[in-house]
C-alpha cells in the first residue's frame, strides 16, 4: 500500500515537471490520469483486503488462547472452569456468527455439564433441536442433524438397561421425556435426524470440511474426497446408525432393525453415485472397501476349505 502512494506521489511530480517543459502529450497525460485512478482503486481494495485478513487472524488468535485455557482446564480437573470457559467461547463465536467456534464450544460445555449434572443433557439437547430448526445455513442444518443423530445413539447406547423394552406409542411431539422412550423409539429418532443431516448432499460435496475447522479436523484420507463435508457427515451418521442398531434385538425390534441396515446400505451407495458422478474413482474405490468391510466385520472365513468360497474374497474380485 505504502510502496502504490509513493508511485502516485513519483508520478504526480513527474508529470508536473514535465507540463512545464510542455514537452508531454496529451495521450501520455490521459493515460497516466487512467492508471492513477486504477492503482487508487487497487490500493483500496488491497487495503480491505488485509483489513479482513488481520481481522480474522485476530480472531483465530483469540480463540486459539481461549481453547487453551480450556485445555488447562481439562488438565486440571476443573469441569465447572470448562463450562465458563466453553460458555465464554460459545458467547464471542455467536457475536460474528463463527459457526464452527460455536458448534464445538455448545459440544464442549454440553459435555461437562453433564458430568456436573446428568440432567442437564435433556436441557441442552432440546437447545440444540431449536438450534437445528433455527438454523437458516442448508450445511449449518446438516451438520447439526448428524450430530443430534450421533447424541440418541449414544444415549441409547450408554443407557439401553435401563429404557423400557416397550415402545411408547406416544413418541413424538407428545413425548418430551427421553427416558420413557425405548431403543426402537431411539433408533427412529436417530433414522429421522441422519435422513435429514443427507437431504442436501450436492452442497455437502461442494462445500469444504476446511470452513468447518475446528468443529471439524481434516484427517489424512480427506484429500481422496476432495475434502468435502459430504463424506464426513456421511461416515459419522454410519457410525451412528451403527450404534443404535447394535442394540436393536433382531427378535423384538427386527423390523426397525432391517430399516436401519437398509439406511446403512443406502447411504453408502449414493456415495458411490455421487463420487461416480464427479468421476473420483479413488473415491468410488474407498467407499466399496468401507461397505465390504462393514458388511462382513463379524464374518470369520476360518472354516472355509476353498478360498474361492470366500464370499468376502469374491466381493473383493469384483472390485479389480
């Protein structure tokens, strides 16, 4: 900026000196009153530009020290200091709208709110519902679903003796109390939230899992999916739907148990289309081998005499 407002000083002078002399023509002169006008407009431009940047390297700075006392914290056994902390966090990200800084600060006090309190789960949750249908970001949406879907499984599955083994037909908006539900109750909450958390998968491939750091972290296999939030999401609600089925009994919950494995096994075929579509075939390749090894974790080939009768091997084949 510095080194343009000294060119247009050289050049005003120069240009002065030289209509004296009145050795300049008149050409010349409009060509320099255009490129004065160009470099004005650049420099300002520029100017913003860094304006912004500082800002928001500021900002990273600030929170970057703020998670650090978090860390201290944590360190020190302290999980009321966390709550301030996380709340603190929570309260300065809402100010610029930092999505990503909020996500993970309502996570983190969420998380040691409960250790001080179990019963604050069921207050925070509900909060994070009408965070969800608030929310006027499509992926913003997305990634709230996913991690609501992620938070009945987990509850489920960290409670599953103690819920009730009949379903309440009441579930839904005349059920508010959770601990009435049982775990088909848990597993059509958690179908409902990770159907939604997909409904718009062609912005979830268009948009970068590097605008949602630090909620999220870029793990070393990102690269081979463009680093979209599309695989991201679609892996954790795997997972999640993973979890709720485990604790599904294929005798009592058997039908809601085959929704589940169907929702699993769809998930991963419209990121085979998708990624077909955008002709990644390291992509393509990575999601078949996830499927087939998902498909056949518990399956054990011991037994079998002939190779070739490996149904896991013959799935493989089929890959080359």
């Amino acid at each position: 900026y510095l080194g343009m407002k000294k060119c247009l000083l050289f050049g005003d002078t120069l240009i002065s000196l030289i209509s004296k002399k009145k050795i300049i023509l008149p050409k010349l002169f409009n060509i320099w009153v255009l490129m004065k006008k160009l470099i004005k407009k650049i420099s300002v431009r520029s100017l913003s530009f860094l304006l912004v940047m500082i800002t928001s390297m500021v900002e990273a700075q600030n929170f970057d020290r703020m998670w650090n006392d978090v860390k201290r914290a944590e360190r020190d056994g302290l999980p009321k200091s966390v709550v301030l902390l996380t709340d603190s966090i929570y309260r300065e990200a809402v100010k610029t709208r930092n999505t990503p800084q909020m996500m993970k600060a309502y996570i983190g006090r969420m998380k040691y709110r409960k250790s001080i309190s179990t019963d604050s789960f069921y207050t925070d949750i509900r909060e994070l519902e009408k965070w969800s249908i608030q929310a006027v970001d499509s992926v913003e949406k997305a990634v709230l679903h996913s991690v609501l879907a992620r938070m009945y499984a987990q509850y489920a599955f960290v409670n599953e003796r103690m819920l009730p083994e009949q379903a309440d037909d009441s579930f839904g908006p005349m059920s508010e109390d959770m601990r009435t539900w049982s775990v088909a109750n848990f597993a059509d909450r958690v179908k409902r939230y990770v159907i939604r958390s997909l409904s718009q998968s062609s912005l979830l491939v268009a948009t970068s899992s590097e605008s949602y750091v630090p909620f999220t972290s870029i793990w070393q296999g990102s690269e081979s999916y463009g680093h979209d939030m599309y695989h991201l999401i679609s892996y954790y609600n795997i997972e999640s739907l993973g979890m709720i089925c485990n604790e599904l009994d294929s005798h009592k919950e058997g039908d809601i148990r085959t929704v589940i494995v169907n929702l699993i096994d769809s998930i991963y075929s419209d990121m085979v289309v998708r990624y077909s579509q955008q002709d990644n075939k390291v992509a393509v390749l990575l999601v078949k081998l996830e499927h087939l090894r998902r498909k056949y974790r518990h399956y054990s080939y011991f037994h079998m005499k002939n190779p070739e009768e490996d149904p896991y091997l013959r799935e493989l084949d089929l890959l080359i």
